[in-house]
C-alpha cells in the first residue's frame, strides 16, 4: 500500500528528506518505524517518538490503511 511519510528535526537531517510517498507492507505505525529505521539508520527509537496518522496522534499499534499520512514526532528544543 501507498503512505505518504513525513519527517521533522533530526529524523528529517537523517532521512534526507521532509516527506515522501511511499510503497510498504507494514500493518502499523511501529511496523513502518521498523522498516524506515533499517532504511535511513534512524538514531530516535519509538519510546522517543510519537505518531500520528492523519493529522490525529494515534497508537503505534493502530492499523494503516492505503493513503494514510504518517507522521513521526521527535522531541523537539524551544525556548
């Protein structure tokens, strides 16, 4: 199925890039980290992060459905 991948901060420095479409066989959330980890070396683990799935925060156990829009939360500076 099709998903479009958004990525911020660090995990977007390490992906190379801020979004893409892409093709994948992961049922959830933590599937897709697993797969994306292996892909782009991600440094974050899940315990990190957080996910939302189209525009809603959402369990790493949720199932993903073609089109989905995933996006992973790094912790994030401010002041």
């Amino acid at each position: 199925m099709q998903l479009k991948v958004q990525y911020y901060a660090l995990m977007r420095e390490q992906a190379g890039r801020s979004e893409e479409m892409l093709e994948t066989a992961a049922a959830t959330p933590a599937d897709l980290y697993v797969e994306l980890t292996s892909r782009y070396r991600f440094t974050l683990t899940r315990e990190q992060l957080k996910v939302a799935v189209n525009s809603e925060f959402s369990d790493w156990s949720r199932r993903l459905a073609a089109g989905d829009a995933v996006v992973f939360i790094p912790p994030v500076a401010g002041g």
